[in-house]
C-alpha cells in the first residue's frame, strides 16, 4: 500500500495551496530539485572536472526511461522540448504522404508539418473530446501516411487508446506519431506494444521533472542515419574521434540530440523517473483515477457538470468543469490558493497522485460558493 501522504510531502509547494494545474505545469519533489542542483553546484565548484560523470549520468537516465516506455535506450533522445520532437518527426515523415490528426490538437502537433507542406487532415470530436478509431480510420485516403495525435487531449482531458490506434496505423500502413505530454508519468504507456512510430514528451507536467528536456522516441524503422534532419559531432558514430570531414553517423536516437544534451534537465527527470519507478506506475494511474471519480462524484453533488468523457476507458488527470465565464472563477480560486487554469469551456482541473481529498472538498466548497452566488458576482476576496 503506498502512503500517498509521504508522497505528497516530497512535494513543498503542496504545503501552501491546493495544486490543480499539472497539466499547465507540475511542481517538482525535493529529489528532482536537488538533482539539477548537483548539477550546477559541481560546475559551480569544479568546472567540468565532473563531464564523464554526467555523460554516464545521461546514458542511466536513457536507461530508465525507456525502461518505463518499454523500448530500447537506442530509441531514446533527450531534445529540449516536445514541440522539438515533434519537428524532427514531421522532418523525418516528409515525402510520406498527408496527416491526419484532430481539431483542436495541440498547436505542436499540427504545425511542424503545415509549416513544411504537409496535407493535414483535422479530423472532428465532439464537445468531450470524443472521437472513435472508426471515425479516424474512416479520414484516411491513399495519400494518407501519418497520424499524429496526444494521449490525452490538453482541453478536453479524452485519453485515446494507443493499442488500437496502434494497430488501426499499422493495418493502413501509417507511421504513429504520439505527443504524450498530457500523460507521460501518469498513465502507462508501452510505446512497443503499442507500435508508436515517434514518441515525444515534455518533462514539466505529469512526469514532474520542471522544464527544458523533452523524451523523443523513435522505432528501429526510422533509425537510417540518413534521414536525419539535423546532426552535430555528437551524432558520429565514433564522436571523439572529431571526424569532421566525412559522414560516419551513429544511428541511435541520440544521434538527434547533436550537442551535448540539457544535462540538468535530465538529471533532474532522472530523479523523478526514479520516484515513478518507486511508487508504481499503475499504482499512479489507480490513484489519479480515484480521485478523478470522487472529484465527479463530488461535484455531481452539486449539480456542477463537467465537459469531460465520462466513459472509464477514455479517463484521464484532466477534468473540464463546466461554469459559465471559467476565467473570472479561475481568478477567484486562485486568491484563495486554488491553482486551476481556463480550457475548453471551462476550467481545467487536474487530478496527480500527490493530490488528496481534502484538495478536492476545498475545490468543491469553492465552486458551490462561487456557483450558488451567481456566476456575475464572483465574490471579491483580498
Ligand atoms: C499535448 C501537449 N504537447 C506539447 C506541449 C508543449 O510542450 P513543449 O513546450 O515542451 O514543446 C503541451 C503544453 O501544454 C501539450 O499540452
């Protein structure tokens, strides 16, 4: 049995108010902190005595994450953000034909490839984020040749089911392309089993390592030296031997990182893969569903509706409450220490495994205050 509150103590900025928004941004444990802060704190001291040491560092932390996504170190590259991921994907997908994605996806998941020419599909959901493997398949034309889609939909919270998508691409013979920034370090993800082409992730939400570096996979098919959009002495296969005048490419995904890689970013998202590993990462999705279910339930209560899927197989962290002029009530919960933001057409809840009960009742006695006083008199608070 986890002890969720020794869990949440890692966690001090759960101490001074009620925490909702992982999926703009996480907090992070003290471990993940201290961890980029060892990194600083030897250059500080010592130069770069310590380099071989944090290049070994970079290797372990490759080790754990793709241990966690079940697929190979050699699949694994470290970028600085997911929307940089998210670019070479669309790089190495040209000449593959049109993508189909959905309306409404996150801007980084549509724009790498309009900006390089790209037919783009924008295949409708409905209000929830809804939208059957059918519905996408049925989009799909000879000139179809990718699919790119996130996990779990930023506005709505609609988690999509990466197996059958999976296999409805590969049946179509489509490469999968998947922006799982919304639910890497909430939710398991087999990017094998599932046969994701590219993988990409943030760091500074659901995996709670803070910003700059990003997780890109890639699938053995792709990884041909010579359709690497971008390379730098990092990427030859013997890169201190500084061959400058010829290419002799590693066809790892590391290749792609070209430099060095943000080496405080992946230490301190190598202390958080280590508390997942810890905790469980089914254990986390058991409890972020929990307390999903019991904030609905709660604010069901009340009569407060959600704009989110209520069908268990399409839930997430992310719940859309329905309120009328979501921007002025998300304004007033955050004067009163209740961090939440505006998506969709509401406010944007997320539930992580370090939220409680109590997070939820304060939330809930909030919007029944704010709700029962009149959506146009939300109470002034100093
Ligand atoms: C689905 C999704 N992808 C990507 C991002 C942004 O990632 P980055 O800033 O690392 O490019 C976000 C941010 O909200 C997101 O929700």
């Amino acid at each position: 049995m986890t002890d969720w509150s020794a869990v949440r103590a890692l966690f001090p900025a759960l101490e001074k108010q009620v925490y909702l928004n992982t999926a703009g941004g996480a907090p992070i444990p003290r471990r993940t902190a201290d961890a980029g802060k060892r990194y600083y704190e030897q250059t500080f001291r010592d130069g770069d005595v310590h380099w071989d040491e944090w290049l070994q560092q970079v290797e372990e932390t490759r080790r754990k994450a793709a241990a966690l996504l079940n697929t190979s170190p050699v699949n694994v590259a470290f970028m600085s953000n997911c929307s940089a991921g998210l670019n070479i994907a669309a790089h190495m997908l040209r000449g593959r034909g049109g993508v189909i994605t959905l309306a409404d996806e996150f801007p980084s998941c549509t724009l790498p490839w309009l900006q390089l020419g790209f037919e783009v599909t924008f295949v409708e959901t409905d209000r929830r984020g809804h939208v059957s493997i059918e519905e996408i398949e049925a989009a799909i034309t000879e000139e179809t040749g990718v699919l790119v889609i996130s996990h779990v939909q930023y506005k709505t919270g609609f988690r999509h089911d990466l197996t059958g998508l999976g296999r409805m691409c590969r049946e179509n013979g489509l490469a999968f392309v998947v922006d799982a920034t919304q639910s890497f370090g909430a939710l398991p993800i087999d990017v094998t089993a599932a046969g994701i082409d590219f993988f990409v992730t943030s760091s500074y939400k659901w995996i709670t390592s803070g910003y700059g570096v990003a997780i890109l996979c890639i699938g053995d098919a792709y990884l041909k030296s010579e359709a690497f959009p971008a390379v730098g002495w990092r990427s030859a296969a013997e890169p201190y031997a500084m061959i400058f005048d010829r290419l002799d490419l590693s066809e790892a995904a590391s290749a792609l990182e070209q430099g060095h890689p943000p080496f405080a970013g992946v230490m301190s998202l190598s202390a958080s893969l280590d508390l997942v590993e810890l905790i469980g990462i089914a254990q986390i999705e058991a409890r972020i569903l929990e307390l999903t279910r019991y904030m609905r339930d709660r604010l069901g209560e009340h009569e407060i509706g959600i704009l989110s899927t209520t069908d268990p197989d399409h839930l997430s962290g992310i719940t859309i409450v329905d309120v009328a002029n979501p921007q002025a009530i998300v304004a007033y919960l955050k004067k009163r220490n209740i961090i939440t933001s505006t998506r969709g057409d509401g406010i944007r809840v997320s539930l992580h495994y370090f939220n409680d009960y109590e997070d939820i009742d304060r939330l809930v006695e909030e919007l029944v205050t704010v709700v029962d006083a009149g959506i146009d008199a939300v109470p002034e608070t100093h």
